[in-house]
C-alpha cells in the first residue's frame, strides 16, 4: 500500500525562513509521510522578486539562459522559483549545496541526477500548474507525479474519447455533469503521473492502460493537494 503525506509551504513560511538557504529549506522539508516510501512538496510559487533573484543563484546557465527566453515576467519568476526549489530539495535529500546538484533529462524531459550524484538511488519528479509546483521524491523507485487545476474543459469529451480507455470512458460517461470535471482531471492526472514515471510522455499510447486500477507493478495514488486542485502519484512496485 502506497502512502502519501504533504503539506504546503505557504507564503509566512517562506518570509519567516527566507534568511538563510537552511531555514528556508527546513520550512519546505517538514514532512509527515506516513512510511517513507513517498515524499510530496508543494510550493506556491509566489516569491517576491528579491528572493528569486536569491534562489537563482544556484540555477545552472542553461537554466538562466532558457528562463530569459520566457516573455513575461510572472513566467520568468516562476520559472526560477521552481527549479531552483528543486535544487534546493535535492541537496537536502544528497547532503550537499544546490549549486553542486546535477540534472540531466531524458528524451521526453523526465529529470534525473547526473555527474556525481547519477549513481544515487534517489528518483524525483516535477509537475507545474500555474503558481503551484509539485515535487515528488522516492528511494529506488520510479516516481512520476501530475497535478492539475479542476476547471471546465470545453474539448474534455473529445479528449476522453482520443486518450481515456474504454473502461475510463465508460465511468466518465456515467459520472453527473456537474462531477465529470474533477472526474476528467482525476484520471487525466493519474494517466499522466504513470507515464510521466515511465519517462514515456505522451509517446506511450493513453487508451492502452486503465488507471484505475493502477497498471500491474505500479502503484497509483489520488489526493487533493489544495482547494480547487487534484494530484495523482505513480511508483513503481519492483
């Protein structure tokens, strides 16, 4: 049985441990998994422009470079917040600076450790929704994670028919209008977190899987990480 615990680092938090690298990472660590086979975090990434030119000194050049690409400058800020978040969480988990922490990406953008750390046994995963950030960290098991704002989708029924399978199609038709958006969101996400884990993006063929139950040798969780939000996590059970 899979267990997920979190909480959010709201913005009191942040101000109150923004003094030093270890305060602020201290406030985003405090964690009450219930066996240690998950870690979640999620951070609002609302940092006013002073501690995110703070936290971008440990972003990597290529990171500088594709965040000054980004036209807007509320893009720009959260793209640094939150990767430089997850430098700073990586370097709390391998016992070292953000600034050494390596990252390499596969050739569907699933993130990994690299140089020094890519022997680790410590798997991660990312997913972004608008001020949100959402981290996830395991030992030895792939780990993919997806979160995702509940809202109406005018072109949901079309994207069930091309991506759900049939059995998720079918639930999906028999949920009340009125439940069918979280129900959308909840299996889009719980799809999305497995492939992300796979590292297959949406290369691996949606329809051919149920979500629900989770696919044999992984395990497949859904939660509510913030009002108006719905997660789902995927790990490996090998």
């Amino acid at each position: 049985m899979l267990h997920v615990g979190f909480r959010v680092v709201n913005s009191a938090e942040r101000r109150a441990s923004r003094a030093t690298q270890d305060r602020r990472t201290a406030a985003e660590m405090a964690l009450p998994v219930a066996d240690g086979a998950v870690e979640l975090v999620l951070v609002r990434l609302e940092a006013e422009l002073a501690a995110t030119h703070e936290l971008a000194r440990c972003l990597s050049q290529d990171q500088r470079v594709r965040a000054g690409r980004l036209v807007f400058e509320r893009d720009r800020r959260r793209f640094m917040i939150g990767r430089a978040r997850l430098r700073h969480l990586l370097a709390v988990r391998l016992g070292t600076c953000a600034e050494l922490v390596e990252l390499d990406y596969g050739p569907q953008g699933k993130p990994s450790l690299a140089g020094g750390f890519a022997a680790s046994d410590l798997r991660f995963n990312v997913s972004h929704c608008g001020d949100v950030a959402l981290y996830a960290f395991s030992r030895c098991r792939e780990i993919g994670v997806d979160v995702e704002a509940v809202r109406e989708m005018p072109d949901a029924d079309d994207i069930v028919e091309r991506f759900f399978s049939p059995r998720e199609r079918a639930a999906y038709r028999r949920l009340p209008a009125r439940e069918r958006p979280r129900g959308f969101f909840r299996c889009w996400t719980r799809k999305e977190a497995f492939i992300k884990a796979l590292g297959s993006g949406l290369a691996y063929p949606l329809p051919d899987f149920d979500s629900t139950p989770a696919p044999r040798g992984w395990s497949l969780r859904s939660f509510v990480p913030g009002p108006g939000l719905v997660g789902a996590v995927a790990v490996s059970t090998k």
